[in-house]
C-alpha cells in the first residue's frame, strides 16, 4: 500500500531513499536502428516505414522512437 504525503508538509530530503527513484522494468521504446536489427532491414528501410506512417513512432528532438507494443503489433499485422 502506497502513502502519498502532501508536498507542502514535505521536504524532499526527508524521504526514504526507496520512495524518490522510481523503478522502471524495461525499455518500453526502440530507436529505428534496433528495430532495423530486429528485423533484419536496413534503418533507412524503417526510416520510410516511419515517415510513411506503417510503423508508428514518436518523435523525441531530431530522433523517432518505437514503442515496444507497436513494434509487436507491427511484426503481427504485417507477417513480418
């Protein structure tokens, strides 16, 4: 069970080391390259995947991102 304390009666400094970092279980996002090597393609093959909106994405800056569930999905509906 999880305790929420009110932030204005909270010091950040006062709290448990455990409760300030959270714990994230996996990667939930692939660059286009890892997604490349996962297939056996070029990046630039998913590069027009991405740009031409077969393979959604996301884009962080300068750089697309695939969700790990799309990229499942994607292998799935495309018989990959």
């Amino acid at each position: 069970m999880m305790h929420y304390l009110p932030l204005s009666d909270t010091r950040f400094d006062d709290l448990p080391y455990h409760m300030t970092m959270p714990v994230t279980p996996q990667r939930e996002f692939f660059t286009l390259q890892e997604v490349a090597d996962k297939l056996g393609f070029n990046r630039m093959t998913v590069y027009r995947y991405v740009v031409k909106k077969r393979l959604p994405s996301y884009k962080f800056g300068r750089h697309y991102r695939v969700r790990k569930d799309d990229f499942e999905n994607f292998i799935v509906h495309n018989k990959v």
